[in-house]
C-alpha cells in the first residue's frame, strides 16, 4: 500500500513546489545590459527555469548556431534589428512560436507574421541636431537629407551597418528602387567625412562642430546622456533629437527581438521566457534602464522618452525590412556610401 502512495506524494510535491520541476533556457543573445540579467534572474525567481546566457555579436551568434546545427544548446536567439532576425529566419534558425499572450500584447507590425520572431523593444532612427547650430524648423524628412542645404553637414555611419540597412528598405518600401538610389547618393555627397564609427561617435562628432546633424537611434541619446563619462554627458546636452516624416508616413522604428531556435529541446520554456519579456514587468524596465521604447501599448515611457516627445511611428510591418536588406545593401554599394 505504501509503495503505491509514494510515486503519489512525490508528484503532489512537485504541483506544490514548481521550482522542483525547474526547467532550463539557453538564450543566445549580443544584447550587453546588466538590466537584461536582472531580468533573467527575476523571471528564474518567477518561474524556477534557469537561463542560461551565452553573449557574443550578432553575426558570430548566428555562425555559431549554423555550425553547431541538431547539437546546439541554444533555445532561444536574441538580436538588434528586423533585418538580423529576418536573416536568422531566412537561414532556417528559428521556428515557430505559438503563444496568444505574444499575439496579444506585442503589435503585429513588431513581429514576425509567421511567429517565428518577435521585437520586445523598439527604437525610433532619427535626426540629432547641434541646438546652436540648427533650429529644428529646419528639420522635416529623411527626403530632405538630400537636399544641398546639407552639402557638408551631415554624420552617419557605414552602410555596413544593419540599422542604417532597415533605414534605407523602409525608403525602398516608401518610393522604390530608383528613389532610394537617388536618396542614397544625395546623403553620401552631404556628409562632413566619409561614414565612420558607431551612433555615439556620430553625435560626438556633431557637438564637436564636425556637422550639424546625424542619423542615429534613440536609444544611443539615452546611454550618452546617462554615460560615466562627462564628455559624453555634455554631448548630449549639445544635441537634440527630432523625428522626421511626422506629416507623412511617420519615423522609422525597429526592435530588439527574440526567436525560438529550430533545434530548441526546450521550446516550451522558451516560449514562457518570451511571454516574460512582454509582461508589463519586463516592459516598464527598459525605458529606464536601456533608454528604449516599450512595445505593449499603455505602458509608460521614462521621463527621458517623453523629453524627446510623443510622435508618429511609421507602420510598416517590420519583416519588409529583412526582405528589402539585400536590395538596400546593393544600393548602398551603387551609392558609394562604404
């Protein structure tokens, strides 16, 4: 009778106790915040699954997953950009992931339309602009750049670089090939020195006097304006921030997203971690701690954000962008933009 009655007590134990039947996540992610893993180690608190994080850049995170194939250990990818994780779907490295709380709370445009990745931060790419220098009455599109107006006061950096790849798709999703060719070379023919560096250093550059303006993300105003460093504090001071295309299609945005990996022996798990990063928990951390917007609607912004003001979002959904990368890379390369 006994011997029929623990297998019984045991499993009543585990129902009682979840962290006894604590499972196990093995993300894969360059994202570098500490606020990150605070948030890993608060969602093992919530849910008793252990992440497991391996850090490394995006390309070496997607090789490494190509290389390792059926013996990954890898349950979840985590990345910067639609046009990173259109290229991890297009390479067969993730799968679907079914969840009607990720369908809920994350806006369709934000996520794959095959479940296959969804944004749980979004970045708006914008203007910044030297306040002594510029008044932003002078500011109104991402068209306007190839104005002359411009000729040698421009800062971006390489066309190599993802961000400024989404950027220039959504303007080949807006008007098209030959437009965006003509757009391209106007902007590379304003710049103040060949494109160099990473946003920071453009926004350095233009509080240097280098130019008066620069193509940069949000979230790069945030980290210089809370750096250690003063200098960089002080370059933030110097610069403002402005959204263009605000009477037409609205300002390019993009996400940091994550994707269940095709080889996942813990999808389940996986899926719960995603579900965390949409939870109005995750969501009301990162304003505040990596100066990015929030996804889910209604969750507030930082007083930081709302500094920078409220304003139009452009709508288009976010896996064109991976779609037009490699028309915008081959444009970029007719452009002369290195």
């Amino acid at each position: 009778m006994m011997m029929k009655l623990i297998p019984l007590t045991i499993a009543a134990l585990f129902l009682a106790n979840p962290l006894l039947q604590a499972g196990e996540v093995t993300l894969y992610t360059h994202r570098h915040y500490e606020a990150d893993d605070k948030l890993f180690a608060e969602f093992t608190k919530e849910s008793g699954i252990k992440v497991n994080v391996v850090k490394s850049g995006a390309d070496q995170l997607m090789e490494r997953l190509k290389q390792e194939g059926a013996n990954s250990p890898a349950d979840l990818l985590m990345t910067a950009d639609a046009g990173r994780l259109h290229r991890a779907k297009e390479s067969q490295l993730l799968q679907p992931a079914r969840s009607d709380t990720l369908t809920k709370l994350i806006p369709a445009p934000l996520r794959d339309p095959d479940g296959q990745w969804f944004g749980f931060t979004s970045r708006a790419r914008v203007i910044v602009y030297a306040k002594d220098r510029v008044k932003p009455s002078e500011l109104s599109t991402y068209e306007d750049l190839a104005q002359k107006k411009w000729r040698g006061r421009i800062l971006a950096r390489s066309s190599s670089n993802i961000y400024n790849q989404s950027l220039l798709a959504s303007i080949v999703a807006a008007h098209g090939e030959k437009e965006a060719l003509a757009w391209a070379r106007a902007v590379r023919a304003n710049m103040a020195r060949p494109p160099q560096g990473s946003d920071r250093d453009q926004m350095r550059g233009v509080a240097a006097g280098l130019a008066d303006i620069a193509i940069v993300n949000t979230y790069y105003v945030g980290l210089l304006k809370n750096s250690a460093d003063p200098k960089d504090r002080e370059v933030a001071e110097k610069i403002g921030v402005f959204f263009p295309n605000q009477s037409g299609r609205g300002a390019h945005i993009n996400v940091s997203g994550a994707g269940v990996v095709k080889t996942s022996k813990n999808k389940a798990d996986a899926v719960k971690l995603l579900e965390f990063l949409a939870s109005k928990k995750a969501q009301e951390s990162f304003p505040n701690a990596t100066y990015e917007y929030p996804v889910v609607d209604g969750v507030p912004w930082s007083d930081l954000l709302k500094s920078w003001g409220a304003f139009k979002q452009d709508s288009l959904e976010l896996a064109t962008l991976g779609k037009l990368n490699k028309t915008a890379v081959k444009i970029f390369g007719r452009a002369g933009w290195q």
